[in-house]
C-alpha cells in the first residue's frame, strides 16, 4: 500500500524523476502526477496500486518518512543571513509542496516578526519553561511557525536548573516529528545554550556564511562546536553544508569562496549562492520575508536555486 501523500512526497523529493516516465511506466493516464502536483489533486488508488513497484524501483520506501528532517541553521556572528536562510528556505519548500515548521529559537523574534507575528500570546518559551503545548501558528498553507520575542532570553538564563534543559526543545518536538517534512530552527548569533538545544534536537545543521575572512575563521569555532554536540548531546548531528550568503561580484568574495573550498574538503558547499541584492535590505526593511516581498525577484530566484540543490543533496546523503 502507498498513500497519496507519501507518493507526492517522494517525487517532490526527487526531481530528478520524469513525471511523464512515470505515469508510462506504470501505464496510467497522461498528467495524473502532474494533475495531483500542481491543483492538489489525489492520485485514485487504482493508479497508486500501479505506482507503487515503478517507485519502488527508484528508492521508494514508507520508512523513508516516518519523521521530519530537523534543521538547525547555525552561526555563532550576527547578521550572516540565518533568519532570512531559515525563513526563505521553509517557504520555498512549502511552495513545494512539502509541509514545513519553523522554530524561531532567537530571543531577537525576527524570524516570527518577518513572517508577521508579534507579541504571540503564545511562545517557545512558554513551553520550554511552563510545560504548555508547544505553540504551532500556520502562515501559509504547508508553512507554520513556532513564535518567540525577547521572553525567551528567559530561558537560556534558567538553563541550569531546568531538569534536561538542553533537551527540553527536542522532548517538546517529538510528537511533531510525524507531521512535518522539515522542521527548521532559526538559531540566536551565538553558540549559547539555546543554540545548543537546537542541534541536540536537530538531524542536521546549516551553515550560512559571508564570504568574509572573519566570518570563514569562526568556522573552527562552529566545528568544534558541532563536535562537542555530537560527543555529549547528539552523536547522529550532521552537517548539511555550508550556503554562502551576501555574496558580491569581485575579486575578494571569488577569493575567499575558492580559499574555503580548497579548505573545507569534507562538507558541503553549495553552489547556489544568496547574492548581495537589496531586494533582500528592502525586505527586512518591511520586515517581511522575500517571497511575500518580491517573489519573482532575483534575490527570491537564489534560495529557490538552494532550495532544489538541497533537496537534489539530500537524495544522496540519505
């Protein structure tokens, strides 16, 4: 058996796969995948039946997502482009057709903020400290958000004598895990406590990075970071790989860029870069989030570009 959702989930996973070789392939009617896709349609279970062995060749499995693939999107410097990486990401994703859950894990709030919520009546932190279901708001459909504001500075004062305090956000995620394709943490410019308790509770993490020299020489900080989290917190963290951010067209950002990919030779750097536009200045401005500003924008054009890379990457690691 194969239901609708996980059929679509897998192809939306693969783009890769010809959707008209399928429908051939398994001998159903022209644009029924492609139908389904775009107008939300269901598939009919006689052409599911028949769907099953053709994805089932190509990698398909129901414990292929059994549960979210958490994100931590990690940098210990401020102003790298985390918020708007996690922000433009899950809703790229969305768009995609892929349900996705952002946590704002920054006492800052800007992810919440940008994506139209302030003062929630309802936080992370009222969760992490009170014990009270942990807030869910949707924005848009297959996007929802975990709200925080400067309450949750709150938390990270009272880590030490909250029991499991790092592992609070993780226990308070686990009955969502089953509900969502990813779940994104937008993490506070620091390697504090919080940020900890994010990859502790994560799959993976994201590394925005300017290509600047001092942002690439806190890069060992973030390693040995991720290291400490793995030894003591979290022993199957991964690295996702490192996303570029605020890229300029010169000599300095192109030296710099090579410098890491010569360095770096184990993760990830991703070849779609978040270049330096000021589409992306005007939309924090609006504090709204660069699809809602300008969709059809370059700056939208670069983490729609990341997001197929990732999801492309992500078929080889798993």
């Amino acid at each position: 058996m194969i239901t609708n959702e996980l059929a679509l989930k897998f192809i939306r996973h693969n783009p890769a796969l010809s959707v008209s070789s399928l429908e051939k392939e398994a001998g159903i009617p022209r644009q029924t995948i492609t139908r389904a896709l775009n107008e939300n349609r269901a598939i009919p279970e006689k052409h599911l039946d028949l769907l099953l062995p053709i994805l089932s060749k190509y990698g398909y499995s129901a414990l292929l997502y059994q549960n979210a693939r958490v994100i931590s999107v990690v940098n210990h410097k401020g102003g790298v482009g985390k918020t708007t990486t996690t922000a433009s990401l899950g809703e790229a994703l969305a768009n995609k057709g892929f349900k996705i859950l952002l946590i704002d894990l920054d006492p800052q709030g800007n992810l919440s903020q940008i994506l139209g919520v302030d003062s929630p009546e309802v936080q992370v932190a009222d969760s992490l400290i009170n014990n009270v279901p942990f807030p869910v708001l949707n924005i848009i459909p297959n996007l929802d958000l975990s709200p925080s504001d400067i309450d949750l500075a709150n938390v990270e004062m009272r880590f030490h004598e909250l029991t499991g305090g790092e592992f609070r956000l993780k226990n308070r995620i686990s009955h969502l895990l089953n509900q969502y394709d990813y779940i994104i943490i937008d993490c506070p410019p620091s390697l504090n406590k919080l940020t900890l308790s994010a990859m502790a509770a994560s799959t993976s993490c994201i590394i925005p990075l300017l290509p600047e020299m001092s942002a690439v020489k806190g890069l060992n900080s973030i390693w040995g970071k991720i290291m400490e989290v793995r030894h003591d917190l979290n022993a199957s963290l991964q690295i996702d790989g490192v996303v570029f951010t605020m890229v300029k067209k010169n000599s300095v950002h192109d030296g710099i860029k090579a410098y890491v990919k010569e360095e770096v030779k184990n993760i990830k750097i991703f070849n779609a870069e978040i270049r330096h536009l000021i589409d992306f200045q005007k939309s924090q401005i609006a504090q709204s989030s660069i699809s809602k500003f300008s969709g059809n924008s370059d700056a939208a054009k670069c983490y729609w570009d990341f997001c197929d890379e990732y999801i492309a990457y992500l078929q080889i690691v798993k």
